[in-house]
C-alpha cells in the first residue's frame, strides 16, 4: 500500500544545497575581493586571475569597450581593459561579466527570458549604485546587490524543474513581485533564496543580507541602508523593466529617507538612471 507524503517543504539553504544544474560558483570573485584588497597588488596579477576562465575573459574586454565603462576608443586584451577601468573598477567590471554567467537561460516557472532577466539585473544595479555613491555605503557592494538581487529566482526555478513539477509564478507587482506565490508553495521567497546561494557562494555578508531583506528592508538586522537601496533600487527596476504592470507606487517615504532620496532630486536621478540604463540596455545585451 503507498502512502501519500506531504509536500516537503525546503529551507532556502537546503534547497540550493540540493540543486544539481547551478551554474558554478563564481569563485573568481573571491579571488578578486582579496588581490583588491592588497595595496601591493598589480593590474598583471589580477589580469593573470581573469584570463585563467577564457569564456569571462572575453565578456570582460567586450564589456570594457561599452560606455558604460567608458569605452570610447577599443580595447582588446585583458590588460587594456583593467587599465581603462583601474583598481577601483575592476571588480564591478569582472562582477557584471560573472552576472551575464550566471544569468543566460530563460526561467520557465517565472516566464522570464534570459534577456529579461539581465535587464532586470542591470537596472537594478545601476540604479543601487547610483544610491551609493551618495553615501557612504560601498558602492562595490550596492553594485553586486542589484547585479544579484534577482538570483534566487534562478534557485527556485531551478528546484521546479528538478522536482518535475508543473508551476508558474505570477507577479503581484512592485514591491513583493513574486514573493506571494513562492512563499504559498515554500513558505520562504526568492529573497531568501537568493541570500542562501550567494552566502554557500561566498558573497559578502552585506550583499547577501541586502538580498535577504530586499523585499522588507526594515527588518534587515544588519546593512539596513544597503537593504534600502536596494529595495529602492528595485522601484527603477520594475519602472523600467516591466511593462506589462502598473506604474509601480513609490517606495514607502521610510525607504527613500534611509536610501538616501531626497524627494526634490528624485527627478533628476531618475532621468539620469534611465539614460544610463538605455546606454547599458544597448550595449551589454547578452549572447
């Protein structure tokens, strides 16, 4: 006689641990924070670190030749893209090409395309970055967050195919997005998959916890005004990127004040974000 289980329910931490098709941990990134963080360190060393993955060296230098880096005569080799971009800017670079890695398949369960799914990633991104650098949050950090903010979608798309289960989730818009109907069938979100698989990844511990608590920002224990950004980052995200909603509200006064928004100048920074966001949108398309 068979006797009907119930449905298991993961933990975030437990799901990613079980997905067998991840994309590989981008343990470069790792490498990078350290040989940043050495004041002896040289461009030849940490070009030396890139080229070791020929498939990330390429998207670095095609990416080093968009404006968005400040392409405006073409490079072409590892060396001339570290160099226009420097010390400081090299870890954003090689974590935008990591992120167009790890971002490159359509998610069946979301009804999201690859290409989608990118632009999602870059608006975020800059539109966190561009908080930052109004303070004195890492803007490094803010960068990564918005880059990854959306990684825990991949995780559970990821478990739904491999549990061979037919389920799609729908968006109830900005500010939960898909939040709803994950946590109706998990009992956790995208966010808090998306923090998991970071952390086993080896993520900063502000980058996972602004992931964490992207969608309550006001609960975040720790980084509460990276966590801010990025749940206001994600407003320009949703305006931008999601057509087919309503004009997402604006986030609550309590997220724009601890991200640092200053209502006279949102204006401002929101044509210059979407000025930004086109430039990228045209030039760093995935493929």
């Amino acid at each position: 006689m068979l006797i009907s289980l119930p449905f298991f329910k993961p933990t975030p931490h437990s799901l990613v641990k079980r997905l067998h098709d991840l994309p590989p941990a981008p343990k470069i990134l790792q490498s990078l924070q350290r040989l940043v963080a050495d004041p002896n360190t040289s461009l030849e060393k940490i070009a030396s670190v890139i080229k070791l993955e020929p498939g990330l060296s390429a998207r670095v230098v095609r990416m080093a030749n968009s404006t968005q880096f400040g392409g405006r005569t073409q490079v072409e080799s590892i060396m001339e893209a570290i160099q226009r971009v420097g010390l400081n800017g090299v870890q954003e670079l090689v974590t935008f090409a990591v992120a167009s890695q790890l971002i490159g398949r359509p998610l069946e369960s979301y009804q999201l395309s690859a290409q989608n799914l990118w632009s999602r990633a870059v608006a975020c991104a800059l539109a966190a970055s561009a908080l930052a650098e109004k303070s004195d949050v890492d803007r490094g950090e803010a960068y990564t967050a918005g880059l990854m903010h959306g990684i825990g979608l991949l995780a559970i798309d990821r478990h739904v195919a491999q549990s061979k289960s037919k389920r799609t989730f729908a968006s109830g818009g900005y500010p939960l997005d898909y939040a709803p109907a994950e946590r109706e069938w998990l009992g956790f979100s995208h966010a808090e998959a998306g923090a998991a698989l970071l952390e086993m990844w080896g993520f900063s511990e502000g980058v996972c916890t602004a992931v964490q608590y992207q969608l309550e920002p006001e609960s975040a224990p720790a980084h509460r005004q990276l966590a801010m950004m990025l749940a206001t980052a994600r407003w320009a995200r949703s305006l931008f990127c999601v057509s087919d909603e309503v004009l997402p509200e604006l986030p609550s006064p309590l997220w724009l004040q601890e991200a640092g928004v200053e209502l006279p100048d949102f204006g401002d920074w929101l044509k210059t974000l979407r000025i930004r966001y086109t430039l990228a949108c045209e030039e760093l398309r995935l493929g």
